[in-house]
C-alpha cells in the first residue's frame, strides 16, 4: 500500500466518526503569478485534526519502509510538549491503537 492510500483509507476509517476531526494536511510551495506562497508547517503530520476534549491530532502517514524527517521528528516533540497527540502511522490499526492508548473512545 502506498502512503497516499494509506492515508486515504485513515481518512475514511476515522474521518467521519462524530467523536474527532480529521482532515488532510499539505505542506509545501505555490506560484500564483510572480507570488510565491508557501502553506503547512514543516515538519506537520499528513492528517491534522480535534479530538473530543480539545487536543490536537497530527498523523504522520509512513509505508513499512518510510522514515520521519528531522522536521518530521522536531514537530513531533514540538506537539508532544504542549500535550498534543502525535501518531506515527503505518496502518489503521496503529491510529486506533494509539488513539485508545490516549484514552480516546472511537464509539
């Protein structure tokens, strides 16, 4: 499986449920005309989003083989600290393992 798909098929496991958000997340570099935007935080997860008592979820979307960037690891300690959760994910079943480690009930 793609990380695409992966994060795809999180997306439709988790995105709908009423107890969290979630939402896809894109980080990079536009040009409109001579205007360059950038958009995303370095280092931000692939799927962002609320859980029911307010902190924040990133999802960093890995394959089997994938590896975290240093900004990857460095927005990760960032959540960490201000007590948001931060899921390194290679399946569905690590999002709903570590969202019942945290004490999140998905229903």
């Amino acid at each position: 499986m793609t990380e695409k798909q992966l994060q795809n098929a999180i997306l439709r496991a988790f995105g709908t449920l009423p107890v969290l958000r979630l939402w896809r997340a894109n980080v990079g570099v536009a040009r409109l005309g001579r205007r360059v935007v950038r958009f995303g935080i370095p280092g931000q997860g692939d799927l962002t989003g609320i859980l029911p008592d307010g902190r924040r979820l990133e999802i960093e979307v890995k394959t089997v083989a994938g590896r975290q960037s240093p900004a990857q690891r460095r927005f990760q300690e960032m959540m960490e600290r201000f007590h948001g959760v931060y899921i390194l994910a290679r399946s569905i079943e690590d999002v709903r393992r570590e969202l019942a480690a945290r004490g999140v009930r998905l229903g």
